[in-house]
C-alpha cells in the first residue's frame, strides 16, 4: 500500500528554537497533505491542509505564523513550528490522499513526530 | 462544532463477545464517513469506509442517515482486536475530522 513517512520520529529542542517536521509521500504524488496535531489520549485535530503550488490553508485557532506549511513538491511538505514553546510539544502527524481517477481514494498516515520542547 | 462524537472512551469485552463501536456525526452536507485502527506503537490505518460497504477483520459498519450514525460492530471480538478505534468524516472539501476515539480491550 502507499507509504507515507515522516521525518524526524522524535525531536526535543530548547525553548525558543524552530523545528522543522517532513512529510513525505513514498510512491504517490499528493498535491494536498494534511497536518495534524494529537495531544496525549485525545484525538487527532485537523491544523492546516497544505497545498502543493499555492498557501496552506489554517484551521479556526491555527496560528499560521507559528506553524509554517510549505508544500514544496508533489511528494513533500514541511510543517515548521517557529519559536517552540513547551506548550507546542505534541505529537504531529500527516495524512496525504491518493488519488485514483481523480477522486481521492483514501488517506495515508504518516508515523507521527513526537515533539518536546523543553 | 464538533463534528463526530465517539461517546465511549474504553470498551472492555471478553474474547468471543459482540463488540460495537459508536459514533454519531453531524454534517449539513453528504459526509463520507470511515473507521481508523490505530494499534499499539503502530500508525494510524484505515479499517474501513461506508461507501465500500465491505467486511474488514470481521468488523462492519452501517451509515445510518436517519440517525447520523456510522457504528461498528464485530460479532465476535478478538484479542487482536485491542486498539484505539477512531471515526472521521471527510467533508465535502476533502477534509477529515476525527472522533476522540474508543479504546477498545478485548479481554481473554
């Protein structure tokens, strides 16, 4: 099936520093991909749809200066979170649709970065 | 607002029981409506989706309209069966939403 993957698995940086996460899809080309943020036993909440050749789109509550989204390529998006603070550390996670006929087949879920910020 | 609503937290049952999963949304529009298993340390992954209307690991599930409910059931649950279970409809712009999903322990 298709593959999704993120990079890194696990980060923990300082307070105040920028983490970068990757998305990438393996073998299928996604024009849209999908971030998404889980807290500790609570479900998956939607944060931006990232959308390759034009801006990401924010949900409501989503700051988009301090979760940057940058769809550079049909196969990778990166999600940046700018000036982390300990209340950013989560678990995030992306999903990419494949697309079969030009109708979205089914989502793909990546691994999920663990991000603690100390 | 809150767009799929998975009452249960936990759901305990023995091997060899019926086990259903519930989950009610609310959407205006024509929703697609899906089950994902996410089992321990491993990623989240489709079970299955309403409009395959298909039988995956035993488990079923059934869009009811009338009661905006897409719950899942197995006749008899087994021990594998242990996951967390999330519900999620997609809208119509191609986004998902997901419950706060049901830990399902499937007891020997």
């Amino acid at each position: 099936g298709a593959v999704v993957s993120q990079h890194p698995s696990r980060v923990i940086c300082k307070s105040g520093t920028s983490v970068k996460i990757e998305c990438r899809s393996l073998d299928f080309q996604a024009t849209t991909m999908f971030w998404y943020r889980q807290f500790p036993k609570q479900s998956l909440m939607l944060m931006a749809t990232s959308n390759e050749g034009s801006k990401a789109t924010y949900e409501q509550g989503v700051e988009k200066d301090k979760f940057l989204i940058n769809h550079a390529s049909l196969t990778l998006s990166t999600l940046t979170v700018t000036s982390a603070h300990p209340e950013d550390s989560s678990f995030y996670i992306c999903s990419a649709p494949r697309l079969a006929g030009g109708v979205t087949d089914t989502q793909y879920f990546g691994p999920g970065t663990r991000l603690t910020v100390l | 607002a809150q767009r799929v609503t998975q009452p249960e937290k936990l759901l305990s049952v023995f091997k060899g029981a019926p086990v259903e999963l519930k989950c009610n949304y609310s959407y205006s529009g024509s929703p697609e409506l899906f089950w994902y298993v996410q089992y321990s340390r491993q990623r989240l992954q489709l079970l299955l989706r309403h409009i395959s209307r298909e039988s995956i690991k035993g488990f079923t599930a059934d869009l009811n309209k009338g009661e905006t409910s897409f719950h899942l059931k197995k006749p008899f649950a087994q021990e594998e069966d242990s996951a967390m279970y999330y519900c999620a409809l997609r809208d119509n712009f191609n986004k998902f939403y997901f419950g706060s999903g049901t830990k399902l322990n499937v007891k020997p």
